[in-house]
C-alpha cells in the first residue's frame, strides 16, 4: 500500500492494483438522502469491488452494512464508512479527494459529477442516468440557470417521484459500469 498523508480515512489507502494488476473501482455512495444505498451495495459485493459510504457523521452511515461485510480492503468486496462533518458539499469534498481515475461516484449533485469525470472517475445518478464528459457542462449550465430563477423567487420544475423503474434502472447501468470498468483493468 502507498502511503498518502491526505487519506481522510486510513481504510481508504487503497490500492487499485490488489488483485494481480488489475485495476479495480471503488464504489463511492454520497449517502446523503440516496435512495439507492442498498443497490449499490447489491452490486458491489455481485460484482466483488469495494464500496465506500460518504455521508454527514450525524449519520449512522454503517447501518447501510451487513453483519458480515468485510470492513478492510480485501481483494474483492469489502464495505467502509467516511462520515464526514456537517456542512454543505462537505460528504462531496471528501470523496473527491479520495477518488482514483476508474472509481465510479454515485451521487444526485451534479456538481459532485463534474469533479468525479474530472478526476477520471465514472460517475452515476440515483435514476441511473450515467454522466458523461460531453453533456456535464450543459448540465452546470441548466442548473446554475434554475437556481438563478430561484433566487429571483420563481418556480422550477422538479423531479418526478421515484419510482421501481428508477431502481432497476440504476442497478442495471451501475453494473454495466463496473463491468466495463473490471474489462478495462485487466
């Protein structure tokens, strides 16, 4: 393991390369209102990457874990918390610093996605919708624009209510991320 002086979390001196060479992603969960922890952890331990849960520490972050998931990196699943202090962005900031080129970031904030692809990460939203490179911007842009016509006391629409689909949704593009990530480390 690499020594990192800037490692939040000791559990977090991860190696990517713990399984002859191969690169493997980590999972983070801003766990902030996510509605998806459970899927995401489903397909961590199918898939046998690590997950890491990111969430403010009034929290109790480690409910989210089984009994039995391993709390240490291994070379394959394995599960941990990072609660982080309480305040806006705060659970963002601490993922990011953390975050390696492969990982895969599954967030509802935008902006945390945009830092996530500038980092060489992957990044996911709880509906399944997988953020790209080429559309983050526009998507910034949409959101500074509806939060200046809140600020101006105007209305915006919001999200639909979530639903099953949404679920199955995000479960099936996770995997589809993580798989490709598992064939391009190899």
């Amino acid at each position: 393991m690499r020594a990192n002086p800037t490692v939040l979390n000791p559990i977090l001196e991860r190696d990517h390369e713990n399984d002859g060479g191969s690169m493997k992603p980590t999972i983070f969960l801003d766990a902030d209102a996510c509605p998806v922890t459970a899927e995401a952890l489903a397909v961590a331990r199918s898939c046998g990457v690590p997950v890491v849960i990111a969430g403010n520490s009034t929290q109790n972050l480690a409910r989210h874990l089984r009994r039995g998931d391993p709390r240490s990196p291994t070379d394959g699943f394995w599960a941990d918390t990072l609660p982080v202090g309480v305040g806006a962005d705060a659970a963002d900031f601490a993922i990011v610093q953390e975050l390696q080129p492969g990982d895969i970031v599954v967030t509802q904030d935008i902006g945390l996605a945009a830092m996530a692809l500038g980092r060489g990460a992957q990044a996911i939203g709880v509906r399944g919708r997988v953020f790209t490179l080429a559309a983050i911007d526009l998507d910034l842009h949409i959101r500074h624009e509806e939060k200046k016509v809140r600020r101006q006391g105007g209305r915006t629409k919001g999200p639909a209510a979530f639903e099953d689909d949404d679920r199955e949704r995000f479960a099936a593009n996770l995997r589809r991320l993580v798989d490709k990530a598992l064939r391009e480390g190899d």
